[in-house]
C-alpha cells in the first residue's frame, strides 16, 4: 500500500498521539498515525525532545514537544527509564496543560488521545478532563497476556527458582519454559521494571480501548483469554502492511544495501539486526562474527553504533572480516531488506516490530532474544507459529552456523519457508476488504468516530 496517506480530505476530527521516545514505540505509533490520518482523522503528535521524531517526514501532521523541563539527569535514558516513570507528577501536570491548551484551540475538536501502553500515566491525566484515551500495545497479544499475569508468575516463585528448573513448563503457560519467564528480567513484582508493568496492564484495563500492531490469524489461540484479561473494545491491525516503518527512522539507512543485495542469489542472504537496543558483549559479537563466516552463506549485518558493550563500532573484528560474503551497516531500511528477494532468513533479536516486519513479508527467522517480550515472542514463533528456529542456548560459533545452514541449504528450510508463506498470505487477506484486519481498522475508524 501507499506509504504517503492522501492529504486533500476534509478533516473534522482530531486524534492527539503520544509515542513513548524509542525506536520499538515510535514506528508503529507512527504507522497507527499515518493510518487514522488516511481514514481522515487531523493528527497532532506529542513528543519529547529526547529522541524527538523527524517532524518534516510528516508535513501532514501538527507537532508538539512536552515533558522539555526535565533536568538533564531525568530525560528518557533507557538505565533510568523504569525509576523514571515511577515520579510522573511533573509529567502529567506537563500533559494536563497541554491537553487543555489543544482542547481550547482553533483545531478540529479532539476526539481522543492515543498513548503508547507504558505511559500508564497519561490515563488518569485524560480522565481529569474527561478525554477518552486508547492505549497502543506495541508488543504481541501473547506478551501482553504473559505480562498481565506478573503478580501470579511471581506469587508462584518462578521469578526465582534456581538454574536447575529452567528447561520445566510454566504451568499457567503450557508454551512457555521457565527460562522464558525468567529471561523477561524481573525478579520479583516489587521491582521498579515490574511496577511499571503492572501500572501499565492497571491503566491499559481502564483505557478505552486497546491497539495491536497484529493480526487475528497470528495468535487465534491467544485472543481467548484477552476479554477476561483486558474487558476493553480491542483491535489487531498489522501496520507493516499498511505503512512501512522507515519514515520514523531516528538514524539514518545506509541507502547502498540494495545494489548489493541486487548482486546476491534469490533467497541466500542472512539478514542480521538486533533492533535499536540490545547489546552484546565482546565475546558473544565474535560468535556471531564467526558463526556468520563459518555459514559459508551472504550475509547482512546491521552493526548500531553502542551495539557491543564497552565498544564504539567494530574495532573488535578480526582483520579481513567480513570478507568477500558479508556487509556490515549501521542501519538499514529493514523493510526493504526483508521485501527483498535475495533475503532468505531473518536472524532478529525478536523485538515485536522486527518479528511482525518478516512475518509481513514471508521471512523465515532465527530467533534470538534478550530481554522483556523478546524471550515470549521467539518462543511462539519457533513453537507456534513455527516460522522460526529459537537459538535458545547463547550464542555459539558452530550453532549459529549449523542453525543458519539449516534453514538456507537443507531441506527443514523448506518445510519453515512455505508456513512463513502461508502466514504472510494470511496477512495478506487480512487486510482485504472483509478481512479480519480490514474489519478491524473500520471498527476503530468508526469508534473513535463515536467517541
Ligand atoms: C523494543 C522491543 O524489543 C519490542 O519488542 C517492543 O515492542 C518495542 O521496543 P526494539 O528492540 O528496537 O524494540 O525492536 P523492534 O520492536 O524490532 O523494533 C525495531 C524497529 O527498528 C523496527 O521497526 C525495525 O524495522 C527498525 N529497524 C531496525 C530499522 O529501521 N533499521 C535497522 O537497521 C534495524
């Protein structure tokens, strides 16, 4: 579809938008953004300054930057990001006022707020001047149910049990190992990580409602329990397949990846990103290095600046690394790398967007994970959806090759290609007139509409 939303509409209506300021959040609430503005909502995005977006990308929408006031110490850095939103009073105070001077203005009366899920606080601030807020969840509906249940995983100790359970079912979450469960990176839901979270699932339960960037067909067996979980009106939309992500991009794509990928065989290429906030140590950075060589297959890896611990790039590489096969980037247009038909496997971090990104485009994965959904996501790709390989032990040199050969060269790549296939076509006709996702966006429209 169209990646620029028409702009000759006659608007009446406004929808206020506040993304949470990182990467993971911005693409899809921008996605979310474009598409309300193309069923002729007026947009106006709420930002920080801190990791602020590319406001000439979108000449469509109204900008505005709140929460400048913080002291330096206190803006968004991620070490802090959980204390941080435990002290929200300035916030919302900064949000009242300029939910108020935007109600009170020329513009098109506001119809609603839509916040990213994690600013829990922002609820209360729109029930204070009666606004009806809708949460953007920019995780899986699986996740999200996973994370709901925090207070019982812990209550239940699995946040604490010792190395030797780590391969035993979580009972409450059959799919699930407790290494899962443990890897999300609580340790009891006293913490400030977990705090957060149950602030968020609290508020998110009294919103107006709640966005997936997802599809029905996807987690069928997850949306059961979301009506008890999340008694809201709920839509899953899957905003690849509607806008691409690049245009919120907060650094630059190195634009020479697709002649190169142009020059690689139909479906060779290993495609390699860790989304925009994991890191490694300098050991694991030279498995990877390694077991990509050892693959004897194209790879394309995105190396961010901060990527590996202690280290400002690639001074690490062996010499003569990456040689004749591989390309390493700063960043890249990931979307166009995974539409790309020289693109045979995706070995993602299992980040939400990345995951729903190949899906989209009928990627196979590997999945690795680090942290919070990552570990939930990887698992119900790889046992779920089995569109994907999980690297679930670490990553070691010889694995990574045999994992990666696995799915390009022998025949088990087959069987995991053509249900990547079958998902994305299941995508596809989702977002087709009378499908699920289709329906969804018209439910949306028409409720924000009502509101
Ligand atoms: C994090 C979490 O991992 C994720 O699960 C949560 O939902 C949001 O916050 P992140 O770790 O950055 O996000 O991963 P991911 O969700 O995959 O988002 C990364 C985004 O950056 C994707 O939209 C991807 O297309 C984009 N990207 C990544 C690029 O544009 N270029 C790159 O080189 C790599």
């Amino acid at each position: 579809m169209e990646n620029q939303p028409e702009t000759t509409v006659r608007r009446h209506r406004r929808i206020i938008m506040f993304p949470l300021p990182f990467q993971g959040h911005i693409n899809p609430m921008f996605q979310l953004a474009n598409l309300l503005y193309s069923k002729g909502f007026s947009i106006t995005i709420l930002h920080t300054n801190f990791n602020a977006p590319k406001t000439s990308n979108y000449p469509h929408f109204t900008f505005k930057s709140i929460l400048d006031n913080d002291p330096e110490n206190r803006r968004f850095l991620l070490a802090d990001f959980a204390q941080d939103f435990i002290h929200t009073q300035d916030h919302a105070d900064a949000l009242r006022h300029e939910l108020k001077l935007l109600a009170s203005g020329k513009d098109e009366p506001v119809s609603c707020l839509i916040t990213d899920a994690l600013w829990h606080f922002t609820q209360s601030v729109a029930d204070s001047l009666n606004l009806p807020r809708l949460v953007l969840r920019t995780t899986s509906v699986h996740s999200t149910i996973v994370y709901s249940s925090i207070p019982l995983l812990d209550a239940r100790g699995y946040f604490t049990l010792d190395d030797s359970h780590l391969e035993e079912q979580v009972v409450e979450f059959p799919l699930l190992k407790v290494k899962d469960v443990k890897k999300i990176g609580i340790k009891s839901s006293k913490d400030p990580y977990a705090e957060l979270i149950g602030n968020m699932v609290k508020q998110t339960k009294t919103s107006s409602g709640i966005i997936w960037n997802s599809f029905k067909e996807l987690e069928e067996t997850e949306l059961d329990r979301v009506p008890h979980d999340f008694p809201v009106p709920r839509f899953l939309i899957p905003f690849p397949k509607y806008f691409k992500a690049s245009s919120s991009s907060l650094l630059e794509q190195d634009r020479t990846i697709v002649p190169w990928l142009d020059q690689q065989p139909t479906k060779s290429v290993v495609y390699v990103s860790f989304g925009s906030l994991s890191q490694v140590e300098e050991k694991e950075f030279l498995e990877i290095a390694h077991g990509l060589v050892y693959s004897k297959q194209p790879f394309l890896w995105v190396v961010r600046m901060g990527f590996i611990k202690n280290s400002t790039w690639l001074e690490s590489l062996p010499k003569g690394f990456p040689g004749e096969r591989g390309r390493v980037v700063e960043w890249a247009a990931q979307h166009e790398v995974l539409a790309h038909e020289a693109t045979g496997v995706f070995w993602t971090h299992s980040g939400w967007n990345s995951t729903l990104e190949s899906i989209c485009e009928g990627v196979p994965m590997i999945c690795s994970s680090f942290w919070g959904d990552q570990p939930l996501d990887a698992r119900y790709m790889s046992d779920v959806s089995r569109v994907g390989v999980y690297l679930e032990n670490g990553l070691q040199r010889e694995e990574i090759a045999s994992v990666i050969r696995r799915i390009l060269v022998d025949e088990e790549g087959d069987e995991i290609r053509e249900r990547a296939r079958v998902l994305k076509q299941k995508a596809d006709e989702s977002v087709m007139k009378g499908g699920t996702s289709s329906e969804s966006v018209e439910t949306l429209v028409d409720y924000i509409s009502s509101l």
